[in-house]
C-alpha cells in the first residue's frame, strides 16, 4: 500500500440518487469499514458510481475505470447490505472485481443504521456465516449505528 491510498465507491443503484453524506462523513472519520484506514492515512477517492441496476451491469466495467485513476480498493456501499434485499449478487461482484482487476474489495462503506439492524434483525436476512462476515466491517456498536441513523 502506498502512502496514499485511492479507493472507489460502488453504491447500490437502488440508492443512485444518494448524495453519499453517509459514505463521506464515515471516510473522513474513518469509521464503519474505514476504520481499516490509518488517521493519518490520506485516502483519496477516485471513483463513485452506481452498480447499473439489477444484475450490476456497471459492475463489468467502472472498476476498470477506477484502477486506471490509481484505485487499489473497492468499497461496495452499505446499501449493499442493508437494502430490502440486500445485494443477492454481492459475494459474484466481489470475486469478479477481484479475480478480474486484482483489486481488493471492501464490503461497506459507514456504518449500519440502526433502522435497517433492527428490521434486518427482525427478518433473520444476515443469519448465515457468508452474511455475518459481509456485514462485520459496519456493523460497529448501537451507539455508531444510532449515529447514523
Ligand atoms: S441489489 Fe445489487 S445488483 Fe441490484 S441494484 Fe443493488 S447492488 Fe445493484
């Protein structure tokens, strides 16, 4: 890694029109899964779009365009997760970008609202040991989630 680091955001199309408050605020605190990221560690943004839509169309393409502007990771949104389904295509996307453009992908963005925990918890939609491992980098504690809900 070097001394910057240049990441790109995919969000969830169903949330295209987001103005990414929730993404920025969570980078620039580096919390939810950039917490990965030093303080003093500069992380410049290079890329932020949306997947396509339903299958992720973009998905083929945008990290192509992202690496060519120095992007070595791949954040998907956490809208990814916590959308009304979450991304049933997640866990292809993620080995795609990373088998095809050798990048490394990063499940989330900030960190979960609680809103979207409660129901989610509700619904049993994270009970499995692929979803728990794609939710832990926003899971983070109440107070975080109360946060940002
Ligand atoms: S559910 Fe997945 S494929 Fe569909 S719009 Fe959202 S991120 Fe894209």
């Amino acid at each position: 890694m070097t001394a910057k680091t240049k990441i790109g955001i995919i969000i969830c199309d169903r949330y295209r029109s987001c103005a990414g408050g929730k993404c920025f605020r969570a980078l620039q605190n580096r919390e939810g899964a950039f917490d990965i990221y030093k303080t003093d560690e500069e992380v410049e943004l290079v890329g932020y779009t949306s997947c396509g839509g339903c299958p992720g169309g973009n998905i083929e393409y945008a990290p192509e365009e992202m690496k060519k502007n120095g992007a070595e990771i791949i954040h998907f949104a956490t809208g990814f997760v916590v959308g009304y389904p979450p991304c049933p295509y997640i866990h292809h996307f993620k080995d795609f970008i990373e088998e095809k453009y050798g990048m490394k992908v990063v499940i989330g963005t900030h960190p979960i609202p609680q809103k979207y925990y409660i129901t989610h918890s509700k619904l049993g939609t994270w009970n499995s040991t692929e979803w728990n491992k794609f939710i832990k980098p926003t899971l983070g504690d109440e107070e975080i989630r109360l946060d940002y809900n």
